[in-house]
C-alpha cells in the first residue's frame, strides 16, 4: 500500500510541475509560491483538531523541515520559469541520488547489488541528458535560420543560453538536495506523530516563512493572482499528494531509498507536458533519458 501511495504522489509531482509553469505564465514567482502556500494551509485548517500534543523538539524540527521546503521552493520556481519544463523534469531525477544517499547514511538502510545498479542506471540518465546529440543542435539552428533569425543573432543566442541556463540548473539541484533533506526528515518525524500533525505544522510555519519574506522585501502581491486557477488547482494536489506521501512515510516497512525512486515516475508526466502542452520541440531525446532513468528506479525499486 506505501507504493501505490508514493506512485500516486509521484504521477501529481509530475502534473504539479506543469501546472507551476503554466501559473508562471500569468503572475511572478513570489506570487504564486505565497498564495499557493496560503491556500494549501487553509486546506490544511481542518486538521487542527488531530495536530496536538507534540512536544517543543518536534515543533523545531518541523519547523527546520519548512526552511528547507520555503528555499528550495524558490529555487525550483525560478528554474522552472526559465527551464524548459521537460529538461526541468529530468534534472529533477538528481534528488534521487541525494536523497538515497541520505537514505543510506542517516537511516542506516541498505543497498543490494541490483539496486545500485539501478542508481547507476539513473545517474547514465542523467550524464546522457547533458550531452545534446549533435543531431538535436543542428536541427535547433536550422530552424532559427529558416525563421529568419541572422547567423549573429543565432551565434549571440546560443551563447546567451548556454551562459545563463547553467544559474537555473544550479537552482534545480539545489532545490533538488533541499527536498531529499526533507524527505528524509519526513521518515523521522512520522516515526513518532501522525500525518496530521505533521502537514499543519509544516504548512503553518512554510506560510509564516513566505509571509515575512514579503514583509522583508516589500514584495508586491496583486489581487488579481487569486483568480489564477492553476494556483488553486497546484494547492489542492500538493495537500492530497503531501497527505499521501506523510501515511506512506509512516509504515514502519517503507524505505526512504526506495520511496525516492518511486517519486520519479512522474517524470514522464512532466515530459510529455512539454510535448503536448507547452509544444516544446526534441522532446524525444529527453524522453529517451527519461525511459533509462525509468528503467533505473524500476530495477532499483524491487530490488531485494
């Protein structure tokens, strides 16, 4: 039962990634993470009543979990309102390392052969994902020159890119190492609360972190991003998949290493949302990286 409930969290991961970029596209990135968060906490209000009787060491350390989810949140936001969301998607695969290697020297867990293997396998992935085939690149000028684009704007471009997508690829991990360090606190705390106390608190302090960062900055947040349907719809599937995940954290047989391959199938969520909703091109090379970053976490996950 933790697996189906990790796969549902994975496959809403996957969908939430889309939907952030198509939010992005009508407010900032400030906007949406605070009336997301907001609106998550509100769902959250009900579970009150069961979100009592920790003791002050807890409350420290839901509260550092939070911290890590407020910063590693921006990071992700930012990536993904540059990145291409299917290479979004994929880099996103990288807190599976992190997050199995926490797994193994926090929690004590083990590794078998074939599940090193199947780490191997996704990190071959991930390596292939850096290395756009030469066929891809020559496809990718051709169709700037046919659009008319000059050979010097062509040659400034791809300069361009390629000297600032490495600051949002860094965004990318780091959120990615953010989330793995939380993930793996997730196993701890639920060892001794319930799923409820867990996800009020920890939306309670997330929204008073972005609170207090608008109040610092002097961030602007209009009215008009309540009427950005995607937000609602990004804060209803974050509360039921974060809902999930805390349950399936809480069976005493669940393993954080393999808990963290199972995320990842929402991967090809995120890719094909590239392909068929924001019609990114050469989505299929990525989709390729995807399909062997698949086959590590399937070989990984039912390894013994």
């Amino acid at each position: 039962m933790w697996m189906l409930l990790v796969l549902f969290y994975g496959v809403v991961k996957g969908a939430r990634e889309a939907i952030k970029k198509k939010a992005l596209e009508k407010n900032s990135v400030i906007e949406v993470l605070v009336v997301y968060t907001l609106l998550s906490f509100i769902i959250c209000i009900p579970q009150v009543k069961d979100a009592g009787g920790l003791v002050t060491a807890q409350y420290l350390w839901i509260a550092l979990k939070s911290f890590c989810i407020f910063i590693a949140w921006i990071c992700s936001f930012k990536a993904i309102d540059k990145l291409p969301i299917s290479m979004y998607g994929v880099l996103d695969l990288s807190r599976v390392l992190f997050a199995t290697s926490l797994g193994v020297l926090i929690l004590g867990e083990t590794m078998s052969l074939l599940h090193i293997t199947g780490l191997l396998i996704v990190l071959l992935g991930l390596v292939l994902l850096k290395f756009k085939p030469s066929f891809i690149k020559r496809a990718e000028m051709k169709e700037m020159l046919e659009s008319g684009t000059a050979m010097e704007k062509v040659r400034e471009n791809t300069h361009d890119v390629n000297s600032k997508t490495w600051i949002y690829v860094l965004l990318a991990f780091t959120s990615c190492i953010l989330n793995a360090v939380s993930g793996t606190m997730d196993k701890i705390l639920m060892r001794d609360m319930n799923s409820s106390q867990l996800q009020f608190w920890y939306m309670l302090f997330l929204t008073l972190y972005y609170v207090i960062y608008v109040l610092v900055t002097c961030t602007k947040i209009r009215f008009s991003v309540f009427k950005n349907g995607w937000i609602w719809l990004l804060a209803v599937l974050f509360v039921a998949a974060d809902k999930a995940l805390f349950i399936a954290n809480a069976d005493p047989s669940s393993r954080v290493t393999v808990m963290t391959l199972i995320k990842q199938t929402g991967t090809i969520v995120t890719i094909l949302a590239g392909k068929f909703v924001f019609k990114e091109k050469h989505v299929g090379y990525r989709l390729f990286c995807a399909l062997v970053i698949v086959s590590g976490i399937i070989l990984g996950t039912f390894a013994k």
